[in-house]
C-alpha cells in the first residue's frame, strides 16, 4: 500500500548559518524569559519582561537601630566629653531628688512633732462670765477627780490638773532668813498639779524626782523647780536636800524639769501637789486639766470630755481640742516643699543648659562629618535625629546616674540625722526620665541646626 499522506521532504540548508569556525550554541536548559532581549525591552505586560529593579531610598536603610548605633558610638567615642556633658543633668537631677526626698523627709519630721506638741493636747477650763466691773468669774470648776475621768475616755493617754495658786505677795527665797542687803528678786509662780503632769506635757528631768500620788494625798511639803526657777533660786542639784521657803513655810525640792513640751510657762514656776496646796493655800477648784490624746481623737473628745467631768452641765466647762492634724504643721509642710522644689528646678535648668552647649558645640566640631553623610545620601532628618538621640541617651544616663545620687543622699542624711527617710519611688523614676526629656529638649536646637547644614559648605568649611 502507499501512504495517503507522504511526509514532505526537509528543506535544505539556508547557506552561510553555520559556515567554518563558526560552533551553534546549543540550548541546554529551559528558555529564559526575555533573554536575549536588551533590558530597555523588557516592558511590563510582555511575556519575556523581567522585574525591573527599584532605587532604594536611603530613608528606608537607615532604621531606628542604626540611629541608635550611630548616636551611642559617637557618645562612646568621647567619654571624657560624656562625662562633661552628663555633669550637669547628674547634678541637676541629684539635687531634684535630694530636695523633693528632703522636702518630703523634712515635712514629715515637722507634721511628726506638731502633731505630737498642739495635736495631742485637750485642756479643759471653767467657762468665765463677766461681771458688772468689767472683770471676769468662773461659771463653771472642774472636779478633783477629773484625771480619772478623763482617763476612761478612749483615746485619752494621760491626763493632770493643773492650778496657778493666787499668791500675790508670797516671799520665794532659798534661805531661811530674809536679808534685806540682798536686792529683791521677782517670786516665782506658784502651781499645783497632780503627779500625771509631768508624762502629760512631755516634760524632762534635769535632776532629781516628780512628786507622785502619795505625796498629794498626804499633803507633803514637796516642790519641783521649773529649769529657769531653779536657775533663778541658785538650786542646781537635789542630793544636798534644797528646800525652798514659801512665806517662811519650807518645801523640800524634789527635783528639776528641764524641759516640757507644751505649757512652757512651767519651766518659770515651783510645782506643788494639789493636796499640798488645798491644805496650805486653800485652793477652792482646779484651774484646768490636761490631757494628752491620740492623733485624731479630738472632735470626738471634745464633746465627751465635758460629759464626763460635769454630766449635769457641760456648758459650764470649755473644751479645747485640736480638729485632728495640725494646721500650722500642713501650712509649714507645704512652705517647705516649694523652697525645695523651686531651689531643684533651678539646678536642674542649669543642667538643660549644659547639654544645650555641649550639645551645640559637638554640632560645630562635627561640621565636616555632617557634610560627609549629606553627600552620601543621609538626609536633614537623618542627621537630625542622631544629634537628637545623643541628647536623649546622654540625658537618660545622667538622669539614672543623679537619680540614684539623690535617694542615697536622702538617706545619709536621714540616717545621720536620725529621721525617717521618706522617698517616693515615682520621684526617682520620674527623674530618670526627665533626664530624658531634659536630653530631648536641650539638643532639639542643635539637631535643627545641624540638619539645615549644606552638603557642599560643609564639604568646604569641615575638616
């Protein structure tokens, strides 16, 4: 059989395709797309186009972490200029914290004591009317068994009476014998008090002894001398046995306080038991009773206290009471805070300032390596943001640095002093980063000069 459909015959060779020297490369891989094709041929769209290459921007090849490496290699490259330039925010920052802990420290010292001294004392007296001459009369008189009444409310720690004996023309000597060569001195006043007074108002012994309850309910001639009395009287010791002569009557001094912490006038006056004065001077009624309270029982007493001693009418009585802390104390405390306070802010303004001119001067010096980064492609924002975050980085290392110098200076003083140390720990960290801050405003300045450099004066100026 012949085949239908012969196979046609290959045409010849086209001449002069593969003469002499000539050696056909041959294809051993898969087709590339486009090769062989210049690449201003290569359009998008066409099966042979390849992806064209884009230009990188330099914004996209300098990152955050590269600004940061910049700006701490340069910083460590000049530790002595670092440490010149971190003196002023240490100490600035230091001094912030040392004032704002000693403020702190220092209010809470004077709150302590006023609310130990005027917070802690309740007085009650008789309530006075006038009379028609123009002169004053008790209303009201106080029980001689006040200090046991008064003990039983809550809150009452201690409790004393407390009477001025009316001796107007009472001779007060140290000898037995008046002699009239000597010139007169001014006689001392005379109190009687219960033997609680002493622990009541705080008071200290510079010798000697208080008189106790035994010898008020028998009525002993005993006295204590006020510091200043004594002084007074030439009576400096007890061992000898000192007696002190009240219109010729004898009264053997017992002891010496030396100091009180409220009712001051005592340390001017002779100090009897209030048996001893009603059996010597008739004393009629106490004149008032002290007491000291807790912080903060004030307002409660100072509606019990006058239930308690005159159920029948506590008109009659005057509670004095303090509404609970002190408000001289706050008034003193925030005086305190805002001296400190302003006294920080102005050392710490000084520190601003020095890492401004640091940082200003580094701008200048480094005119040269400015120029150098413009010309390769850096950008303004670039060389801008380093300058920034040297600031920052230096601004937060002196911030640490003089924050924790501030916390221990506030506890050495603390310590040597004897007080409590009072340091907030947000001040600390807040003064950590306000260096920071510190940092970033200071070299804000700079950084803007900096990027506003030409590549080509800096390239001509810098060296």
């Amino acid at each position: 059989m012949t085949d239908e459909h012969p196979v046609p015959p290959r045409p010849p060779r086209r001449p002069g395709r593969a003469g002499p020297g000539r050696v056909r490369a041959r294809r051993t891989g898969p087709p590339t797309a486009g090769a062989g094709r210049p690449a201003w041929l290569r359009r998008p769209g066409r099966p042979d186009a390849a992806p064209i290459a884009r230009p990188v921007d330099p914004a996209d090849r300098f990152r955050l972490t590269d600004l940061l490496g910049e700006a701490t290699a340069d910083i460590g490259a000049r530790p002595g200029r670092l440490v010149t330039t971190m003196v002023g925010t240490v100490l600035g920052i230091a001094a912030l914290i040392a004032t704002i802990g000693l403020a702190q420290t220092a209010a809470g010292q004077i709150a302590r004591q006023f609310d130990a001294n005027a917070a802690t004392q309740l007085v009650v007296t008789p309530t006075t009317a006038s009379t028609g001459g123009g002169g004053t009369v008790a209303a009201g008189m106080l029980p001689w068994d006040a200090v046991p009444r008064l003990e039983r409310l809550a809150g009452v720690e201690s409790a004393a009476l407390l009477a001025e004996v009316p001796l107007p023309d009472a001779v007060i000597t140290a000898v037995p014998v008046n002699d009239p060569s000597q010139p007169p001195t001014a006689a001392p006043p005379v109190y009687a008090a219960s033997a609680e007074l002493l622990d009541t108002v705080g008071g200290q012994l510079a010798t000697g002894r208080f008189f106790d309850a035994g010898h008020d309910s028998r009525a002993d001639r005993v006295a204590v001398l006020g510091a200043r009395a004594a002084e007074r009287l030439g009576i400096q010791r007890v061992d000898t046995q000192p007696s002190v002569f009240v219109d010729g009557i004898a009264y053997a001094v017992v002891g010496v306080v030396e100091s009180v912490d409220v009712r001051a006038e005592l340390l001017n006056a002779l100090l009897v038991p209030t048996g001893t004065a009603r059996a010597d001077f008739d004393l009629p009624a106490p004149g008032d009773a002290q007491a000291r309270i807790a912080v903060g029982a004030g307002p409660q007493l100072r509606a019990q206290a006058a239930l308690s001693l005159a159920p029948d009418d506590p008109e009659s009585l005057q509670v004095r009471a303090p509404d609970g802390r002190s408000d001289l104390g706050r008034e003193v405390q925030a005086d305190v805070n805002g001296v400190f306070v302003v006294l920080g802010v102005i050392v710490l303004l000084a520190g601003g300032v020095g890492i401004a001119n640091v940082t200003m001067l580094s701008v200048m010096e480094r005119v040269g390596e400015i120029g150098l980064r413009r010309a390769v492609g850096a950008t303004g924002r670039q060389i801008a943001g380093q300058f920034v975050a040297e600031s920052v980085v230096i601004g937060l290392l002196g911030g640490l640095i003089g924050a924790a110098l501030g916390v221990f200076s506030v506890v050495g003083i603390s310590v040597a002093r004897d007080w409590t140390p009072v340091v907030d720990p947000w001040v600390a960290l807040g003064g950590a980063l306000l260096g920071s801050v510190l940092g970033l405003l200071a070299g804000g300045l700079p950084a803007r000069r900096a990027a506003r450099i030409e590549p080509v004066d800096a390239l001509r100026g810098g060296t």
